[in-house]
C-alpha cells in the first residue's frame, strides 16, 4: 500500500514541537488583537455636557492664573524699579565722597594711578 495523507497519520507530535506551534499561535492571535481598532466611546449628550463643563473650568482657571502672572509682574516691575532707585542713589553717593581730583580723572587715568602706586 501507499502512503497515507495527513489525516492517516497514526504517528504524534513531540510535546516541544507542540509547545513552539503553540508559542507560534500565541504570539500571531496577540499581533492580531494589538492591531486591532479599539472600541469607539460613547459619545452623548452626557459627555459633551461634562466635557463643556470641564472646559469651562480649565479656560477659567487660565483666565485666573493669567491674571496672577500679571499682578505678580507688575509687582516684581515696582521692586526692580525701587531697587534700581536704591542702587543709583548709593552709587552718586560714593561717588561724590571720592575726592574732586579722583572724580574728575578718567577711567584710564584712575587704573594708571592704581597700578603706580603698587
């Protein structure tokens, strides 16, 4: 007699042969479920009622957070200022109780006098 076809087999596979096409399967049915689209979400009028709201919210809280940044900027505007004040008034201070010879000295002239007297 001849050979028999798939379906007269009487031989069995090995269990590590059954294992790998297994593995196999496995691997493809999780490439395939992956791939696939995900499910469309409801969309009714509840949620576009809740996502109005939160929309609301959030372009209320920028509307606030906006304004804050503003004061806060406006603030830090008038202490640069005052400090700037500060700072002008201690420099002509200083400058003035330098002696009138050294105050009317150019920069080059005071450094050469400096670096004389070492």
């Amino acid at each position: 007699s001849g050979r028999s076809g798939p379906v007269g087999r009487t031989s069995t596979a090995s269990p590590q042969c059954v294992l790998a096409c297994l593995t196999v399967v496995v691997t493809l049915l999780t490439h395939v479920i992956e791939r696939m689209p995900s499910k469309r979400k409801a969309t009714g009028r509840k949620n576009n009622a809740l996502d109005l709201k939160k929309r609301e919210k959030h372009q209320a809280f920028l509307k606030d957070f906006d304004i804050e940044v503003e004061r806060r900027k406006r603030e830090m505007e008038k202490e640069l200022n005052s400090l700037l004040i500060t700072v002008d008034a201690n420099y002509s201070r200083a400058i003035m109780k330098l002696p009138l010879a050294v105050r009317q000295m150019n920069y080059l002239e005071y450094l050469g006098k400096i670096l004389h007297s070492r």
